[in-house]
C-alpha cells in the first residue's frame, strides 16, 4: 500500500490508483460498459437501457432482463472500447459486478467478463454493486477539470433500487454498515406509491413530476424514526399512502395527485437526511457521499445541500442511475489493492457491502 501526499488527499488514503480497467455492470435491467483510468477519468461509458421494456410490466421482470442482457453484452462492450480508443491489450484489468441483484441479470455480466479474460489474459476482478455506487464520487469525464474528491471518514447514504443504506467509510475500501432497510427500500417505495397512483414506471422520476406544483405539508404521511437506530422502514409510510387513497376514493373525492406525491416524496426525504445528518455528527465525518437511483431525486438533492456543515458530493445524474463507469472505477482501486478473482467467482445476489 502506498501513502498518497498530493494535495487532494490526507496521509492515510491510498494513492490514485494507476490503472486502466473495463467495467462491466448487469445487476438488474441496465446492460453497462465503460472505461476508467487511474479510478478517476471516465474514458468511455456506455448503457443500453431495459426502462421502456420492463414499463409494460410495471417493474422488473428478470426472465426478460436477463434475456436482453444477453443480446446487448457484445455490442456494449465493442461500443465502449471503440470509444475509448483503446483494445483490450491496452488495459490492466476487466471488472464485473458480481452483486448484489438478480441472479440471472448478474451471471450474463460475469460471464462476459470471464470469456474476455481468458481470452487476452487479464485479470479478473469481482465488485460489489454498491461499492461502485460510492466510488462513482470520484469520476470526471475525460478532459474535464476532476472534481474535489471527497475525504475520510466520510459517511455514505446509498440509496439504490432495493437498498437504502449508511455506511461509514473509514478510507478507501474499509467500511462499517451503520444501518439499512429493514422492509422497503426508498427506490422501492417510490415505484409501490407511484403505482399506486397510476403514474407509471420508474417510480422515482415519476413522483418527482407529479409531486411539481404539490403541497409536500398537504398530508402528514408519518415518518419511522426507529429511536436509536440508523436502520430505515418505508413500509408504514406506503401503507398510509394507500390507506389515504382509499378514504379519499371512498369519500368520492379526486385524487389530489400532485400534493399526494409531494408529501410523500417529503416524508421520504426528511427521513433520509435527517439521518444522515445525525450519523454524520455522531461519527464526526468530514464529508457526505449520495448515491444510488434515488441521489437524483431533486428534492433530496436540494435539501441535503442546503446544509453548509458537511461538503456534499452527488454524482451527475447519468452517473445516479445503474452504469459501468462506477464499476470500473471502483476496480481501479481493487486493483491497485491486489485484487485477483479466480475463474471460479460465482454471482452473488445478496452480497452485502459489510462483508467487504
């Protein structure tokens, strides 16, 4: 392990890794291919996205996604490489999350990745989904100016598909799970309540649009603090919006759309921060990372950045969503740490980020 001195980093933190990795990302329904050098430089990135297919079906279905997984993986990857400019020859390294997400969606990813190993012989490296979504904090695009990167301890809200999660991360790749979903996940309660109110899928992107112009104190939807716990439960929270719609149905009353999804979008995020806010002052953290789907929703954003204590880093929103670029990155660092995976790494659908 080397020590980093230059003036974006503390004594302690690993130094910017050197090393060019192709990331592969197929958790769930977004086919994903980049290239990342020394785990800060976006070179290419590339996604063929499943929304408009799975919307039919009003969420995931994972036989069709793992299907379309399979007639996308090639081309992706050609596409990201030819991007870059680069072969595989010119790279150090293929990293491929190995979960956690659906077991069908993960072995397409994993198994692409295998056949190019072995194929030019470089090293394998399995990644954790959600560590990529924190190491997309540190990833510029090619030829702009990197952004300040963020410094430890920091603390970590990931809010992701069906993780919400705090992490503490203590340096680069140590961390310590201070609490998690223990029903719902945000991303899931976004798409349970949007469905609910008939406004399609993704559920994130469509309450946010309704929720434009609406009340977020028109109703007191209630919020599950769970005293003395960093852990989070939205189950409550969506039964109350259900139970809401009902007497609202059955008083022969319109639905008011936009003032339903405003406070329920409200509630969501007044929990999310608040506890964020108070893991950060407890663990007297320096900075704040948001990432995952639902680190794009504006109102979270626009709250969390309100606060002037902590300096906050969000990824740009095409960096929110699932994508490879943080996968990759993420492997710059695990293979700058040693690294190497055998032929033999299987997928690992409920992979947790404290077993790292």
């Amino acid at each position: 392990m080397t020590i980093a001195t230059d003036e974006e980093t503390k004594p302690g933190v690993l130094e910017n890794p050197v090393a060019r990795i192709l990331g592969i990302e197929t958790s769930c329904d977004e086919t994903a291919a980049a290239v990342v050098d020394n785990g800060r430089e976006i070179l290419s990135s590339e996604v063929a996205s499943q929304v408009d297919l799975h919307a039919q079906f009003g969420g995931i279905f994972p036989e069709v996604a793992s299907r379309q997984h399979i007639l996308a993986i090639y081309p992706i990857v050609d596409q990201a490489l030819k991007e870059a400019h680069l072969k595989l020859a010119d790279l150090d390294g293929i990293a491929v999350t190995r979960g956690p997400g659906l077991p069908g969606s993960l072995v397409v990813g994993i198994n692409m990745a295998k056949g190019l190993s072995i194929g030019s012989g470089l090293p394998l490296l399995g990644i954790n989904h959600l560590e990529g979504h924190l190491y997309s904090a540190w990833l510029s695009d090619e030829g702009k100016k990197k952004k300040k990167i963020p410094n430890f301890p920091l603390l970590a809200l990931i809010v992701s598909g069906g993780h919400t999660e705090l992490v503490l991360m203590k340096d680069h790749l140590v961390y310590e799970r201070l609490g998690g979903t223990l029903d719902d996940a945000a991303g899931e309660a976004f798409d349970k309540v949007a469905r609910m109110l008939e406004l399609g899928y993704p559920g994130g992107p469509a309450i946010q649009e309704a929720s434009e112009g609406g009340n977020p104190a028109a109703f007191d939807f209630p919020r599950a603090w769970l005293d003395d716990s960093y852990d989070f439960s939205f189950s409550g929270l969506k039964t109350a919006v259900l139970r809401t719609i009902q007497q609202l149905q059955k008083e022969k009353k319109d639905l008011p759309i936009p003032d339903l999804a405003a406070s329920f979008q409200n509630a969501i995020v007044d929990v999310l921060i608040r506890k964020t806010l108070l893991a950060a002052e407890e663990y007297k953290t320096k900075d704040i990372i948001i990432a995952g789907g639902v680190s794009a929703n504006r109102a979270l954003r626009e709250v969390i950045t309100a606060q002037k204590k902590y300096r906050v880093h969000i990824p740009p929103l095409s960096l929110c969503t699932d994508n490879a670029a943080m996968i990759a990155g993420a492997g710059c660092y695990r293979y700058h740490a040693g690294q190497r995976d055998g032929l033999e790494m299987d997928a690992a659908p409920t992979w947790s980020i404290s077993e790292l």
